[in-house]
C-alpha cells in the first residue's frame, strides 16, 4: 500500500511547490551557547571544501549520530544494563559531530550560493529523526530503564517538544529558539554522555549526600524544569501568536489543528505502553521508542512541508498502520505476538518515512532545478553556465545570516540577511 503510495501521484501539488518557492526563512534566537560556538563553526565551514554539498554535511552527520547510538543500543537495549564506557564516549563524539556539521550546513550553502527551501526542509527532517536516538541515548546512558516510565517519559517529551517546535513555527511563521533550547540541550546530552564514559555509567546510581535519590535524577529533574519552560512558551505562542487571518495559522487554518496528529502518535504509545499483557515497552524500550519515533518524525515532517508550502496539515498517516495494529491486535487479547507487531511498526515506519522524504526531496529538486548532495562546480577561470546562473540565484532564497551562514536551515538561530 504506502510502498506503491508514491509510485502514482505525487506528494506536493503545483501550488504548494509554488509557495514553497517563495518561502522566506524566519527565524529568532536568544541562544546562550550560539554565540560562544561560532567561532569554532565558522573556523570550521572555513576547512570545508566547496565542492561539498550542504545537504551531504547534514546527512554525514545524522548517520554518525544514528550508528554510535545503535551501538549504544546493542550493549544496553533496554536501558537497565551498564554499557561499556568506550560506547558512552563514542555517542558523545557522534553527537559533537552531528551537532557541529549541522550547525555548519548553511554557513557552506551561502559559501557556495546553494540555499534553498529544499536545505530548510532536509535540515528539519534530519532533526526529526536525530531528536529520537539523541534522547534514547541519554536515558541509556544514564541507566533509566530502571524506571520504565521515567524513560517513556523523557523521551516522548524530546519528541513532542521537538513537533511543538514546529508547531509554533507553523502557527507564527517563525523558528523562536530561547536562551535554553536546543544547543543547550545537545551539550548537556554530551556531558551526560563522557560523565558515563569517565566515571562509569554506575555513576548514575549512586546516592546524592543530602538527597534521598540516585544522581541520575538530577539529569531528569533540570529536564523537566526545562521540558516545562519550553511548554509552556510554546502554549501561549500557538494560542496567542497566530499570524494568520483572525489569528490563524500561516495556512489560515485553526492554530489547534497540529494537535490532531501529534495525539495520534503520543496517546496510542502511551496507551500501549500501559495496557500491554506481555510489558511491551519494558522488555523491548529501544524498539519501542525507535518505532514510534520514526512515526513522530513522518508527522513532524508533514508539518514543516505544511508551514513552508502553507498549506493545510493532513491528519491521518499510512505511518499509523503500525500503532493502530498494535492497539487492534491488544483489543482482540493479543492474537499476535506485540514484538512481532512492534518490529513490524519499526521497519514499517522507517520505510514509509524514508520514502516519502526521498519523494519530496526528488519533487522539490525537479521544481528547484537543484541537485540534492551535488554543488554543479564551475573551476575558476570558466564561464558559468547562464541556465546554471539562473537556477542557483532563483534557489539562494532570505534566510538567516549566522549559524547556518544565510541558508534556510534550522539551526540558524539569526536574523534573516
């Protein structure tokens, strides 16, 4: 079904590739480490070679990520047992490494006057899927499969916020990122990550003098102070900012509509998770979250296509086939096995979201006259291909004049040039 789902049709219409390429990237950003981080970005672009696409930076980077979490995975796939020390110090330079060649990619596309929508878009795509292996990661780390719900917890708040984030965007028309967000939370993730490489991932169940608790609960508590700040500004900027007509979204659609999906995916896994006869998401956590990450990352990229090309958000998903086997098959007393279900949900999500973005990235290449992970490279002394001139000054689209060097990425938390 979803594998012939984009043999036949495509995914964005004519209008909404229209719009897409008259979207301007908007961003603001109170970051506390951007600043301080720039010089060793921009010492850093300035190594890159100029043949090097920005897209192809970012998936380096997110591939990095992926592997040295899946190795963590391997060693602790339930979060309960101690992984090595050398895997905790191996996510830590996974993440550096993601965080670094993601915070560089627009500083190369403006290099190389490569912007465009599509960078924007790949960049948040990229995000979507590492948000889910970057939270695991750190609940892994620090032993929270101890407690199940803890674990649960942590890492679907990372999920849900990081969609919420998307969510305001898609209300207010612009990327807000506060004084503690998302640089902030990677580097504290990398901290956690060599204190379990320094000391031991033992580290985290020893008891705190004067605190009766273990110290890894001081991880979880500045987490969910931090969880709730984020919550709560995005609530009052969905409810109070919409930019559209009579305080709509950028779609003119109701600001509460993105709530649809994300309850679609966050409510099933919750209920699940409680309710499973076999402790589905107890004995197989890792699985667990990957699966429904991965549907979390399919709706979080309808979302951003939905605030770029200002259009309406489709609810329903052929990523929820999964979940919604899941939740049938509890229904019927488990006439399945879940783990059989779970890993189909898992590869079925992951195919299904794969798919679709290889589609949209195709569909808005053909539109764009872009290569994906390919610069067209003029040697110095040639002349430029007029048609090639064309194309490249049509795509170097207003966007943010910093951390990303003036592409349409994410993580350019500046003002737009």
């Amino acid at each position: 079904m979803a594998l012939l789902a984009y043999r036949d049709k495509h995914i964005l219409s004519a209008q909404q590739l229209r719009k897409l390429s008259e979207h301007k990237y908007s961003c603001f950003s109170a970051s506390l480490l951007d600043p301080l981080l720039q010089p060793w970005w921009n010492w850093l672009v300035a190594q890159t070679p100029l043949w090097l696409a920005p897209n192809l930076i970012t998936i380096v980077g997110l591939i990095l990520n992926v592997v040295t979490t899946l190795i963590l995975i391997c060693y602790s796939p339930n979060g309960v047992e101690a992984p090595p020390r050398w895997t905790c110090l191996l996510c830590a330079l996974g993440l550096f490494i993601y965080q670094s060649l993601d915070s560089i990619d627009g500083k190369q596309a403006r290099r190389t006057n490569t912007s465009s929508p599509l960078g924007e878009l790949f960049d948040h795509g990229c995000d979507s899927i590492s948000t889910v292996f970057v939270a695991l990661s750190a609940c892994i780390s620090c032993q929270l499969g101890h407690y199940p719900n803890w674990l649960f917890f942590q890492c679907f708040c990372a999920i849900a916020l990081f969609y919420c984030a998307h969510w305001q965007t898609y209300v207010s028309g612009t990327m807000r990122f506060g004084r503690i967000d998302v640089t902030e939370a990677q580097f504290s993730i990398i901290a956690i990550h060599l204190v379990s490489a320094a000391l031991g991932p033992e580290i985290w169940l020893t008891k705190l003098p004067h605190f009766n608790c273990e110290s890894r609960f001081l991880p979880i508590y500045v987490a969910c102070g931090v969880d709730l700040i984020l919550a709560l500004r995005y609530t009052k900027c969905i409810l109070t900012e919409g930019c559209g007509k009579n305080g709509s979204s950028v779609a003119g659609t109701s600001v509460l509509s993105p709530s649809i999906p994300l309850t679609l995916v966050v409510l099933p896994a919750l209920m699940i998770a409680q309710k499973s006869p076999q402790n589905l998401f107890t004995e197989h956590a890792s699985v667990y979250i990957m699966a429904f990450g991965m549907v979390a990352a399919k709706v979080t990229n309808k979302l951003v296509i939905a605030h770029m090309t200002k259009a309406e958000m489709e609810y329903l998903d052929w990523s929820l086939l999964g979940p919604s086997l899941l939740f049938l098959n509890q229904y019927f007393n488990c006439i399945v096995p879940e783990i059989w279900l779970l890993w189909f949900t898992l590869i079925w999500g992951t195919q299904d979201l794969l798919r679709y973005c290889a589609q949209v990235c195709l569909e808005i290449c053909q539109h764009l006259r872009i290569d994906l992970f390919r610069i067209p490279y003029t040697p110095k002394g040639a002349t430029q291909h007029p048609a090639t001139a064309s194309v490249s000054s049509q795509s170097n689209f207003g966007s943010s004049a910093d951390k990303n060097g003036g592409s349409a990425h994410r993580k350019s938390k500046s003002k737009p040039h």
